[in-house]
C-alpha cells in the first residue's frame, strides 16, 4: 500500500495572504494530509487583506477532511518531529522575520522548529518570501537557507503568460510554489508548453 501523502503549509506574517489562500485550494489533489498553521501577525494579515476571520475560510470545503490545523505555538504536533513522516513544509507568504529565525536555528515555534526538522531530514523546504528591498540580512540569512538546502522562491510573478487578473499573477507564483515542492501542476504552462 502507498504511504499517505503528507505536507505542512504555514502562513506567516508577511503581506499576500492571497497566494496562501491559492495553495490551500490547490494543494488537496496532491496531498492526503496537509498540516496547516498560521501565526497571529499571519491572521491579522490574512484579515486585512482578504476580509476573513479564521483559518477555515481559507481552506476548500470540499476538502475539509484533508487539513488538519495545528497551533503556531504548538511544538508536540506531529511535524515538530523528524520521525513523523511528511514531505515538507512550504511557507506563504514567508517573512523576513521567518527567514531570520530559521536560519538562525531558533526553533521557537512550529513553523521555525518544522523548517529545521525539513532541513536535517533532507526534506522540501520552500519559501515564498516577500519583502522588498532586500538587506544584506536578509540576503545574508536567504543565502544560508539555500546552502542548507531550502529552494527560496520570491512571490514575483511573471508576465509572460498574458495575465489577464490579479488570479492570473498570484495563479503564476503557487504554480512554481507547487512545482518546487516537486509536483506536476498546470495551473500555468511553462514558457515554450503551451500548445
Ligand atoms: C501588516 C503587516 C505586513 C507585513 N508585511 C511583511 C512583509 O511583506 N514581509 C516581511 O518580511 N515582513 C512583513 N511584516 C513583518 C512580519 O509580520 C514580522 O517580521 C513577523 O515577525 C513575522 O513572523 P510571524 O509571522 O511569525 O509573526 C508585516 C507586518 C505587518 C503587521
């Protein structure tokens, strides 16, 4: 029998709550279980800029039973542990803060303490970062994510697809999030795909 299919998504306090709530709908045909965990500066956000109050109305009701919501403080949940068997965690939007935190090692909540277990267990770590500029910290700190072996990807969309909506950026951005945590999507097609 197949082992279950597993992923942890963690939204942190960085602007484009949208691309989160992107994932969410899509990550449910790739996964059995997706671990989902935001942070309160992350709620705050995700109310600001989409006008919802809970987790919940991110998630796809047709797939409820799918997402299992742990708490951002919460370091005896499943994924807090390398002997939990899941593929990885990507976080969207990912801050700085985040950013500095795991590189630094400080394993303080679930989200830090899950991208360390990510990088020592060799597992996908993929952050959609977004701030701009950019300081040499954090330069410095997304440098160090990368050697340790997390693929940092900025929420830049492209334009080159022809968008048409605001959906058809943030579409562009968690095509390539899906796909770097290995997955075969086609929300958007490759440059040179499209027949
Ligand atoms: C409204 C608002 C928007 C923010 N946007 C960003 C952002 O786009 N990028 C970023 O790196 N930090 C941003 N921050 C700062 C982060 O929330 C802060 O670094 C925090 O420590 C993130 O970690 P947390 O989600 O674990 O709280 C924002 C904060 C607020 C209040």
């Amino acid at each position: 029998m197949d082992k279950p299919k597993r992923v942890m998504a963690a939204i942190s306090g960085a602007s484009g709550a949208v691309y989160a709530r992107r994932l969410l709908e899509a990550l449910p045909s790739f996964y059995d279980t997706i671990y989902l965990t935001a942070s309160d500066n992350a709620l705050g956000i995700i109310k600001d800029e989409l006008g919802v109050d809970t987790l919940a109305d991110l998630m796809p009701h047709a797939h409820l039973h799918k997402f299992s919501m742990l708490n951002y403080t919460d370091l005896s949940a499943p994924t807090a542990s390398g002997s939990h068997d899941y593929d990885g965690l990507i976080v969207i939007p990912c801050s700085m803060g985040v950013v500095g935190r795991i590189a630094a090692g400080v394993s303080s909540d679930l989200v830090t303490r899950a991208a360390d277990v990510c990088l020592k267990e060799r597992r996908k770590l993929v952050l959609v970062v977004r701030e701009t500029p950019l300081s040499l910290v954090h330069l410095r700190n997304l440098t160090a994510l990368t050697e340790a072996g997390a693929i940092v990807m900025p929420a830049a969309p492209a334009f080159y697809h022809d968008p048409k909506s605001i959906d058809d950026l943030v579409d562009f951005v968690v095509d390539r999030a899906l796909r770097a945590l290995g997955l075969n999507t086609h929300i958007i097609y490759g440059w040179g795909e499209r027949s």
